[in-house]
C-alpha cells in the first residue's frame, strides 16, 4: 500500500490495510471522516450523488494509535492515568476520486516517533480481541472458579494472541451482565431457588410483563408477626429500567419497620395495583387482620385500596387509610 494507490470499494481498502498493519506492526483509528451519504445530503446536487456506494465515505483520515497528545486537566486532585498518545504523525487520508468511482489515498505519512516492533504490535488493544467461541469459554471458567492464570494460558494457546488478566476480567464482567442483565427468566429461577421467594408475574394480553409480585420468608414472617398496620410507597428510579418499586412495610414492637413485599410494576394503572395488591392478600390470609393501610396522600393505591380491600373504608368510616405526615 502507497502513496496514490485507488481502490474500487471500502472494503477492498480494509483488506490491503489489515495486510499492511500486520506487516509493519502498527495500527490505526479513524480521527476524521464524512460519508457520501452525508455529503449528498447536504450537496444534493454536487458530483458526488453519482459515486458508487461502494466506496462509503467521502474522505476518511486514519492516525496512528499513538497519534496525539494527553492534555491534563487542570485540578489539583487528579488521579494518575496512562496513556498510548506520543504525538506520532503517522497517518493516510484517503478521498473519493473526482468520478467517484474509487477511493486514493492522497496522503500518507510512514515516519513514527516511537518504536515499532511486533511485539508491542500484539499488546495493543485491538490486537488482542478474541473471538466470541474464546469468550464463552472464559466465561465459562471464571464461574467454575477455575485459575486466572491458566485460563490465561488456554486461551493464549488457542487463540494465539496475547490475552491479560484484565481481559479476563473484563470479559467476565461484561459477559456477566449481559446474560443476566433486565432477564427475567434468570432473575425469577435465582429469586425462588437462591433465596427461597414467592414470585408471582402478571402479564397482558400480548404476554408482556405487567408487574413482579416477591415476598421471601422474613417478609412473611414479619407480616404475620405484625399484620394490622401496611405502609404502603413507591420508589422511582432505582432499576435501570425505570420500573416502581412498590414497598409494603409493617412497624415492629420496636417500631422499627420491616418489609412485607416488593413488587415491580410497569405501569400505575388500577389493574395493576390491584393485581399486586390482590397477590399480597392471596398470599397473606392473615392480612384479614390489617387495620390500616398508610400511603402517600397522592398516590394512585389509596383508589385501589380503598375500593377492593377495605370497603368499610368508604362512607362511615373514610379514615381507615390514612395519609402519611
């Protein structure tokens, strides 16, 4: 690859240049670039509009990973970093051609300031990428608990990279979430196998998720120690998903409070508060007992409350629910 060379597509330039990274042991990232499509959209009549779409971009301007300079800031309590930025001036530019049908590269620069050798080469970070059959495998080993280091070396002699133990953490963390992050399935089997709960689903019609009702034995037990006043309140924000989350308490011979259910409701309408506050009373026949119920004075559950498990509350006796302070 050189100075002037044209390609018919992007695809063909990524292969020559992949070539050209491995034999000279250096790599680059994409500092600046504009799309034909984004060119064409503002010069909807410019020589571009008849380019083939092969080629993708407009122009594109690689650099050196070691390209650029650290700026810190200034404040005086930072913490120490490191950094691949030397100011190396390597680069290429590449640009559609004037019939836009391919892409030259128009300038290149080769000089680099720093050393260049192959193994550097395969400690960068993109070097070290691994494929998505190696990364179920370190998955796999790090919740066996198996060793760092000779999952390490497994993997380094399968895949003939160099692999860190920071990687391998990384890719357990990563990993880790996204399997069982916002999974219901996982979450319910670990709620009622790990912790023993009462875990109740309400669905629609198209069998989405309307709320979770969960209740482990200590909330039982205190409920059942303690049934004849429920607060009642809701806390927003608090799961990535934005879900409510409903608390019923109950107060102690301490008064100190103690929880009696959680559930997780997508939405606030009457349905399904009622559903929620149905599976509470199904699964706690001693809620018979309950006396009072306290809640916000706006919150949506007092219409509910009120109409379906407390009727005396209407009419001759209206303060049975009673708002909190």
């Amino acid at each position: 690859m050189k100075l002037q060379d044209s390609y018919k597509s992007f695809e063909e330039f990524e292969s020559s240049f992949r070539v050209y990274k491995d034999v000279n042991f250096v790599d680059f990232f994409i500092k600046d670039c504009k799309t034909l499509t984004s060119i064409n959209a503002k010069f909807p009549n410019g020589r571009m509009m008849t380019a083939s779409s092969d080629l993708k971009y407009y122009y594109i301007k690689f650099c050196c990973v070691h390209g650029g300079c650290y700026k810190k800031k200034k404040t005086l309590d930072q913490r120490s970093t490191s950094t691949m930025r030397q100011g190396c001036d390597a680069g290429i530019y590449l640009k559609a051609s004037d019939d836009g049908k391919s892409l030259v590269i128009t300038k290149m620069t080769e000089d680099h300031n720093h050393e260049v050798s192959k193994i550097l080469y395969d400690h960068l970070p993109n070097q070290r990428k691994i494929t998505p059959e190696n990364k179920a495998t370190v998955l796999e080993l790090m919740d066996l608990k198996a060793n760092k280091k000779m999952i390490q070396h497994k993997i380094m002699n399968e895949s003939g990279k160099i692999v860190t133990l920071k990687d391998l953490s990384n890719i357990h963390t990563t990993g880790r979430n996204n399997d069982s992050k916002n999974n219901l399935v996982e979450v319910v089997n670990k709620l009622k196998t790990k912790f023993n709960c009462i875990v109740e689903i309400s669905t629609d019609e198209s069998n989405n998720l309307n709320g979770v009702f969960i209740q482990d034995r200590f909330m039982t037990e205190s409920f059942e120690a303690f049934p004849e006043v429920v607060f009642a309140d809701a806390t927003y924000k608090l799961l990535d998903l934005r879900l409510p989350v409903y608390v019923l308490m109950t107060e102690d011979g301490n008064g100190q409070s103690e929880i009696a259910a959680i559930g997780l409701l997508v939405n606030e309408e009457e349905v399904t508060l009622r559903w929620f506050f149905e599976t509470f009373k199904k699964k706690n026949p001693i809620s018979a007992q309950t006396r009072v119920y306290v809640t916000d004075k706006d919150m949506k559950e007092r219409n509910v409350i009120s109409k379906w498990f407390c009727p005396r509350c209407r009419g001759d006796r209206p303060n049975k629910i009673k708002p909190k302070a």
